[in-house]
C-alpha cells in the first residue's frame, strides 16, 4: 500500500509539473525575427520577413482560443556576437519564445548552440547550414527551406544531367560557402565529374573581376556561385560584362532569391540557372500569398522570396502547435510540430523529420528572357523538380536521427 500510495503521488506530482508548464508564458506567444535589415540580405530577408511573420500571426487569429501573438525583430548585422546578445536578452528578459529567420549561417548556428535545452524554439527558415541535423542538431530546432546539403548535391545532380560535368565554384569564406561547395564537390566527384578549381572571397565583395577571370580561364563547363545575397549579384552582373556565359560556360547560383533577379534584372540574369524552394508563381496558393505580401506596408508590389515564405510557413507551423499543446515551451511544440505530414500552401508536399529538417519538393529554375516575361516579377522558368525524398540528406545519414 505504502508503494502504491508513493506510486500516485509521483504520477500526481508528475501531472502537476506538466500541468504547470503545458501553458503559454506571459499570456502572449512573442516571436523574434533576427535577419540582416541593413545589409546584403536585407532584400531576401529583412522587412519583408517581417512583414511575413506578422501575417502568420493574422491567419492564425488566435488559433480558435484567443491565443495572443506579438511579433518583434532585430537586426543582427551578419555578426554572431550582435545575434547571440539579442537573443540572450529576448530569452532572458523580453520573454520572446520563439527566434525565426537567420540568414547567416554563422549567426545561426551560434543561435542554435545558445537556445539548446532552453525554452525558446528555433524557427531556422534561413540559416542553410547542414550541421543543424547533423552534427549541431538540437531539441529546439526545427530547419525549414534550404540547407547546404540539399542546395550542393541537388544543384550539382540536376546540372550534371544536363552535361556539366566540369565546374569551378566562386565561394564566400564562410561556413555556407565552403559548406554548399563542400556538399557539392562530394556530390560532382563521386558522379564521375571534375571541380577544376575554386575562388574564395570575404562576405560582402565589390569587385569580382581576378575570381571571375580565373573562372573563365579554367574553361570549366559550370561555374557555380557557392554566395547569397549581394555577393552572387554582384558576380553576376560583372560575369555579364566578361560574356562568360556567352562564351559556352553556364552559371549555376546556389542562393539567389526573386528580390536579387528584380534587382539585377533580366537582361544580365537571363539563362541564369538557381535551386529554389519557392517561386511566388507555382500555383494558385503562392500567387495569392504573394499578392497579399506585396500589398503589405513598405512591400511596395514586392514578390516574396523563399526565405520570407519560409517564415510566414515556419510561424504559422509553430504557433499552430502552440495551439495544440497550450504551450510556448519548447519541449512541447518542438515535438508537436514533428508530428505534421501534410500539404502545405507554400511548400506543397511537407514532412516534419525527427532531426528537425523540414522536407519538401525543391525546384531548379532558369532566369528567363526578357522577351519572355509577360508581366512584374514573371522571371522563372522550371528546368527540373526534385523530389522531396531526394532534395534533403537522408534521416539515417543526418548525425541526429533521434535527438536527446
């Protein structure tokens, strides 16, 4: 009797305790968008990830129990310091539950060490790094769009069927740069093909003139941009004035968004091919996302890139569990959210693994002609579909099949 009277007072002990932290603290779900506002990603990420995340928030309206929902943001200045401190004062003193966002690969993974085991989740819609499911990978974390693994293997799979078989990369010097070309590389040299060399640069270059040349020089069939943001733009534009792909070579960007196409413009983006998660005019769902996002303050007609509707996808799955759990804590919606299998608007085809990668089905697009474009924003044409079973690393391969 003693043992069983123990036995339920541990089992009503145990209830209290979830009971206690199954709610949702401060009576408000607060969530921070931490992106670059100011700098080369401000275009793919910054306002308009904003913006993005507030009309999450506005479609879920509560979630059916009046669950109130405040959206704040910072700018971490592509520094992993300036990101760690706002992060540690949103987790200790600003009672934001939930980080989401991160361009910036260093940033994010800094993030991903400072929230593990804490209460906060990480909502890592931009940060490509693979070792997020590998061997980085956390409770907190759950990896939406792109990653590095996916982004390297399925970009160099999808040239090589069309006969690039020779490449030389231009890589940013830093951990999303060497990790695209290193997953690439792997992928191109085990499928029979040859990297003939590889150019680095700092994060936020000017003049890619010497690194181009020697991209020119190398008669490489591929020349590969392993950057983002400002630097692949800055690449391609001055790639157009060496006639590089005029002269047989083919450009394969890595990262590279709607907003950096619009920048740059078709005239010098044309035949330019990139790996995208999302293109705003796939279907009738995306279309009408995107007419809204451009109708948003400050947008201005602008179309949503892959990482602002991963974080509109990403809030929106988050605060959906939160819904279902009564909780912000992490170590309820974390495992709540990997319990969805289903369609979702944005991404189609969605899976929620275990090791926190969301997967689903991801796109190789060529930049059309001008000639070709019928209305704003009209610059993609799909070259080839990559199923969701073959875009992302394998479970059993990730480093964090089942995470502690």
């Amino acid at each position: 009797m003693r043992g069983l009277g123990l036995g339920l007072a541990l089992a009503v002990s145990c209830a209290m305790t979830a009971a206690a932290r199954a709610e949702i603290s401060d009576n408000v779900v607060r969530v921070g968008v931490l992106n670059d506002i100011s700098g080369i990603f401000q275009d793919t990420n910054g306002m308009g990830s904003v913006e993005a995340a507030r009309m999450a928030a506005e479609d879920f309206g509560g979630g059916g129990k009046g669950i109130k929902v405040e959206i704040v943001y910072a700018d971490h200045q592509n520094k992993a310091d300036v990101g760690s401190a706002i992060v540690r004062k949103w987790l200790d003193v600003d009672g934001v539950d939930a980080v989401v966002d991160v361009p910036n690969s260093a940033v994010g993974l800094t993030i991903n060490s400072l929230l593990r085991d804490s209460r906060m989740t990480f909502l890592a819609s931009s940060t490509a790094s693979s070792d997020l499911t590998g061997k980085a990978c956390s409770p907190n974390t759950i990896q939406w769009v792109n990653d590095a693994w996916a982004t390297g293997n399925s970009t160099a799979a999808a040239m090589m069927a069309r006969g690039g078989k020779e490449w030389f990369f231009i890589t940013v010097n830093f951990a999303l740069g060497q990790g695209i070309e290193a997953e690439a590389t792997n992928y191109i040299e085990r499928h029979g093909g040859k990297v003939l060399g590889s150019a680095k640069h700092p994060l936020n270059t000017p003049d890619f003139a010497s690194l181009l040349l020697q991209a020119q020089n190398s008669k490489a069939k591929v020349i590969g941009l392993a950057n983002a943001g400002g630097d692949t733009v800055n690449a391609v534009k001055q790639a157009a004035e060496f006639g590089l792909q005029q002269s047989g070579q083919s450009m394969v960007a890595f990262l590279l968004f709607i907003n950096d196409i619009h920048g740059m413009g078709l005239k010098v983006g044309q035949g330019l091919q990139l790996f995208e998660a999302f293109y705003w005019d796939m279907d009738d769902d995306t279309r009408a996302f995107a007419k809204r996002f451009g109708a948003r303050p400050g947008m201005n007609g602008k179309m949503p890139s892959g990482n602002q509707a991963g974080v509109y996808a990403s809030t929106l799955a988050y605060l959906n569990a939160v819904a279902a759990t009564g909780s912000d804590h992490a170590k309820d919606v974390v495992p709540q959210m990997k319990k969805f299998r289903g369609k979702d608007k944005l991404f189609g085809d969605v899976t929620i693994r275990q090791d926190g990668r969301v997967v689903h089905p991801m796109y190789l697009f060529e930049v059309k002609k001008p000639e070709e474009s019928k209305y704003p924003y009209d610059y993609y044409k799909l070259v080839s579909t990559i199923s969701a079973d073959q875009a992302f690393r394998p479970l059993a391969d990730g480093g964090c099949a089942l995470v502690k």
